[in-house]
C-alpha cells in the first residue's frame, strides 16, 4: 500500500521549462509554507503540519538519490513529535516554552557534532550510495538537524542555522532538477527572515525576570 501511495505521489503534477514536478514535491511545497508560516507565529500546529511535509519530502528525496535528505525526513518526524511536546511542557514546571538565546556552550557542543556528523555522513554516502553531491548532502543534512534541535528548544538563532542551510538547499536543488523544490526553499528564506525577526522581537518583549541578589 505505501508503494502504491509512492507510485502516486510521484506521477506528474505539471511541468516547469523541460523538468517534470511530482505532486509530492506539489504537496511538499504547499505543506512546507504553511509549516514555516505557522513556526514564524509561534503556533503549535507547526509539529503537526512540519510531520506531513517531511513525509512527503521523503518520497522527493529518495527518488532524487539525495539519500542523507531522505533519511534526514525520518529523523525530522521524531525531533517533530519531541518539539511539539517541548513546545507545550518544557518551559519548566511542565509550562510551555518560550523563545531564549542559545547559550555558549550550547554552540560549542553543536559546532564539534556538526563537524564530526558532517565527516561521518559524507564517508557513509561516499562508500555505500551513489550520491553525487556527498558533501553537500551531508553538509546540509546536519546543518537542517542541529537548526531542527534549536526549534524544538524555541531558540532564536534557530533561524540563522536555517537561513546558512536554505543558501546551500537553493543551488544544490537546482543541480537536482528540483526546480519547484528550490523555489519553496527560496520561500523558506524570507520566512526564515521573517522568523528570526519575529522572535527577537518575542525575546525583547518578555517581561525582564529580576535576578535574586
């Protein structure tokens, strides 16, 4: 049944210049605005939206060869279904959560597994698939992971994460012949703009919380 569901989702929506757009990457356009657009407001359908569009991306990327994006989906569904239920009880006291800075160590934690996942995943793409943009694909693939974590956590620089990640996805989509896929990810940058000013502006309008002396 779920190959079947495949078969469908990747028949011919229409067609851009020469290159064929599938209706998963159709679906995966118009679920993917409505999932940004409702993380730039703070809302908590977002988990829910975002864990349909991964799983249409899934279908997109897999058929494309960009196998660490693909696999990449199946991990956005568990950090989707972590970050609805942080969103909701991890603000402490099980209250919900609310947009902070990400701390020091935070990046330097971050910054040493990127590099080493980063390493880790172009070896396995080079010696076990048929990628032909290995480091891009692993490269964007950890970049999209650890800006994923940030979100589940409502951290601001979430969206400078993503925006690095988008200005790679753009290119590397087109090389792909993705164009409709490149395009939403164009998308994605101005909300990811929109975004990081949208919760700065959250940061710098929570009451100040007094420091015991």
């Amino acid at each position: 049944m779920l190959h079947r569901l495949a078969e469908l989702l990747l028949q011919p929506a229409f067609t851009l210049g020469t290159t064929e757009v599938t209706w998963a990457e159709v679906l995966g356009f118009l679920t993917g605005v409505a999932n940004v657009w409702l993380l730039v407001r703070e809302h908590i359908a977002n988990w829910a939206v975002g864990i349909l569009n991964v799983l249409l991306l899934l279908v997109v990327f897999w058929d494309s060869a960009l196998y660490a994006d693909a696999g990449l989906q199946l991990v956005y569904v568990v950090l989707g279904l972590y970050g609805w239920w942080h969103w909701l009880y991890g603000g402490g006291r099980r209250r919900e959560l609310v947009v902070s800075r990400t701390s020091a160590a935070e990046w330097g934690w971050l910054a040493a597994a990127s590099v080493a996942g980063t390493a880790g995943l172009w070896l396995l793409l080079t010696r076990v698939t048929d990628s032909t943009v290995p480091w891009a694909d692993a490269g964007t693939t950890v970049l999209s992971l650890a800006a994923t974590y940030l979100q589940c956590r409502k951290k601001v620089e979430s969206w400078l994460v993503w925006i690095v990640a988008d200005l790679v996805y753009i290119p590397l989509y087109l090389y792909k012949d993705l164009r409709l896929t490149a395009v939403l990810y164009v998308v994605f940058l101005g909300l990811c703009v929109a975004g990081l000013r949208a919760w700065r502006g959250a940061l710098r309008s929570r009451p100040a919380v007094a420091v015991p002396a």
